[in-house]
C-alpha cells in the first residue's frame, strides 16, 4: 500500500507559518522571509495546495461572534447517518469521528442555548440508536477559530426530508 503522507520540508513549514500568521501575505513578501525566489513560493503554495495541505478558508471567527458554541459527543450505532445530519444542519459546524467512549464529536452552535437543547434532544436523546449524549457549552476560545458558516437558517437541510428539529424557522442567529 502506497503512503498518501505528503512530505513538506523546513521551508514548507516556513511558508505555512507565515500564511497562518498574515494569510495576506503576497509571493513576494514571504520570499523575502524565508529567502527564496517568488516563484519558488509560488510553486511551493501551489505544490501545498494541490496537495491538500494548504487550505485557505473564509468562515466566521468563533472567537469574536457572539455566538453560543457547544461540543455534543455521542456514542451511536449509526455514526453515518449522524456524520449525514451535520452536512444538512446549518447549526452543526463540524463533526469528528472518534475513538474511545464517544465515536462522534459535533460542533453546533446558536445564540440561544435553548435552541441549541431543543436540536440536541429532537436529534440525539430521542435517537434509539445513541445511547450516549453529552453536551458541553464552550466557555472561551484561546485563539482564532475560523470556520465556514451558513448564514441559511430559514430552512435547515435536513427539513426537506423531515429530519428538521422545528427549532430553525424559530431562532435566527443574526
């Protein structure tokens, strides 16, 4: 089996770090850092993105919206059907399959905390096949935490198939 592992050497990670830090950095200005041509970073980034390890992402700053952010662990027998629910939920940021006592992980936010229980409990308590729910309220993020966000709430996706928790037409997050 072949390794999907992508190598990136010093000045790879140079460049990361740098775009990380100031993503406006151009070409240029990181070549000057890291003392290389431009057209080298050029190819360099390319390289990175191509590859998938250089993702550039617009989305919403967890850390300045005033936003309520939860973390819902789950245990489930049907981890898919769950993974499927977050795509269509524009309330369910992300999702991460587990190992351990939880097999998945959501982040959902909202600004009510009640709406936020009312989709964890028409999704997951009142689901047979989860048998455990545990909700955490995030309390402080240290540092940026960018993400992408559906500002799509008069309709959540999961409404078209009658999965929709009742709780979307009523909460607008802005």
């Amino acid at each position: 089996m072949e390794s999907s592992v992508f190598e990136i050497d010093e000045i790879d990670k140079s460049i990361i770090k740098l775009i990380q830090k100031e993503p406006t950095l151009t070409h240029t200005e990181i070549a000057k850092k890291v003392n290389r041509s431009q057209p080298t970073i050029g190819m360099r980034i390319r390289k990175l993105e191509s590859s998938g390890i250089l993702k550039f992402q617009a989305g919403i700053n967890l850390k300045t919206m005033d936003l309520i952010l939860a973390r819902v662990e789950l245990q489930t027998l049907r981890p898919q059907e769950v993974l499927d629910l977050v795509k269509k939920c524009p309330y369910m940021l992300n999702a991460f399959r587990l190992s351990g006592s939880s097999n998945i992980s959501i982040l959902i936010v909202s600004t009510h905390l009640n709406h936020l229980d009312k989709i964890i409990n028409h999704h997951f308590r009142s689901n047979p096949d989860i048998s455990s729910v545990q909700m955490d309220v995030i309390t402080d993020v240290v540092n940026d935490f960018v993400l992408p966000f559906s500002f799509n709430f008069n309709k959540c996706g999961a409404a078209e198939s009658g999965e929709c928790c009742g709780g979307c037409n009523k909460f607008e997050i802005f």
